[in-house]
C-alpha cells in the first residue's frame, strides 16, 4: 500500500516537503516532523489517511478540485513562515498552540490532559465564587475540550488558553477571549489557582493576552463582565484599563461591564 501512495504522490504536479521547527522535538534531521504541501486532492487525501500533515497548495490547474476536508491552504506555497507552518502542523497532530510567553508563563491552547490540574484549581471555594464550575464529571469536561479544540480553536484561532507557570511547568490557570452572545466585542477571562495569586501572575498574562488581541488578532476593543462584589478582579481590570461601560443583570447576579479599547498607554 505504501509503494501504491509513494507511486500516486509523485504524480502530482506540486508536492514538496516542508521538516517543521517544533522546538520540542528532540530527534534526528532525518525524523523530523514533516508537513507535505500540495495540489492534488487525491494525493491530499491518500497522505492524511495515511497520517500525514497536509497543506494545500490552491492554483489555477486546481480550482474544480475538491478540498472541503482540509482546514488550510495557501496560494503561495514559497514564501511560508515557519511559525505558519508549524500552527498548521501542530493542529493536524491534535498539539496546541503555543500563544505566547511572558517573562514567567507560557500561554498555550487547553488539551484534555490539563484537565485533571484544572479540578484542582477549581476545587477552592475562592475560584467558583465568581465562576462557573467544571463539569462533575471528569471525562465529560475532557469531551468538551476535544470538542472546543475542533469548533473553536480550529476556526477562530483564539480562545480561552491554559496558562503555565515556565518554572515549574505547572498549569496555574486560564486566561484567553471568548464571544458573548449579544456584543460584539471580545471578551477577556482570566482564573489564577489560589496557591499563585497575590504573586502578580493574573495582571502578567492579561497585559500579554490584550497586546497579543491587539497585534495579532486585529481587536479593536476588547470587554469584560466582573460580579460587583468580585473587588479583586475589578482592581485588576482598572490597572489594565477597563473603563465601566454599564450595569447589568444576567441570571440573578449584578454584573460590571468594562471596556478597553487599544492606545499607547494600555497596549504595551
């Protein structure tokens, strides 16, 4: 079978080879993570059946092809920038994203292996206070990751992203946007275990996030809802920022609406 697909790929009129720079991997030259690009559906087909990381090369001599089932392709397959090519990769073979780091954490997307260290945080009384809790259910919460890696992280590249204290390699909390039905602008969220706050982690990773939605991401203002009687965060929110838009009410709980909107005093 293997000789049949090495036969078929290299009748197509583009195929190259692209060794990924992942800096985790630790092997030889010859091992290396490799993303195949090109602009044939069939060959397309036969290499992710076969396990292989695609990116679709997308031309003139290609249009009536179909390539509904791949999430990326380009038009200019020269000029890929490894951090491009690495995220297109990295997502084929169900790795996160890393998002970016700050001087002590590192912002990466959730796996379902980070769940077990969010029960942990979560089972302090002073985080549920002001959130909503986990699933009860261990491997239910793990099934809503694997489904908000595929419907959320795959199509708008952002999201709500563990954070990891670069020390130890601890998970320490999660921070990242999300979409609130009814606004128009993102929203910032953030939750630091109780044995890191107090340590200047929380208003760390926010500053990076907000600057990472501006630079990045193309936000061009960005909300948060805080409980009234979550002081803490509201404190937080006022150094970075936020100026209280309005007052509402949503199931039963009074809620402080602040905006941010990006400037040379609050984006750096």
């Amino acid at each position: 079978m293997e000789d049949t697909v090495k036969r078929e790929v290299n009748i197509v009129s583009y195929l190259d080879r692209i060794q990924v720079p992942i800096a985790e991997y630790g092997g030889t030259a010859e091992e290396a993570p490799v993303l195949y690009v090109t602009d044939d559906a069939r060959a397309a087909g036969m290499l992710r059946d076969r396990g292989e990381a695609v990116l679709i090369y997308l031309n003139e001599e290609n249009r009536g092809q179909d390539f509904s089932r791949f999430l990326y392709a380009v038009e200019d397959p020269l000029s890929l920038e490894p951090d491009f090519v690495e995220k297109v990769y990295r997502r084929q073979k169900g790795l996160p994203w890393n998002i970016l780091e700050t001087d002590r954490c590192l912002i990466r997307e959730t796996t379902p292996e980070d769940v077990d260290a969010f029960y942990r945080i979560y089972s302090d009384p002073a985080v549920t206070k002001y959130t909503e809790e986990l699933y009860p259910d261990v491997e239910e919460e793990k099934q809503y990751i694997r489904e908000y890696i595929e419907k959320v992280y795959s199509f708008m590249e952002f999201g709500v992203w563990t954070v990891l204290e670069k020390d130890s390699g601890e998970v320490i909390g999660r921070a990242g946007f999300s979409c609130r039905e009814g606004y128009d602008a993102p929203e910032l969220g953030f939750i630091i275990g109780v044995p890191w706050q107090h340590r200047g982690y929380g208003e760390e990773v926010c500053r990076a996030i907000l600057k990472y939605g501006w630079e990045t991401l193309g936000f061009v203002r960005v909300q948060v809802l805080v409980q009234s009687e979550n002081e803490a965060s509201l404190r937080l929110c006022r150094r970075l920022g936020f100026r209280e838009k309005e007052r509402i009410c949503l199931q039963g709980k009074q809620y402080i609406r602040l905006l941010l909107t990006p400037c040379p005093a609050n984006a750096l």
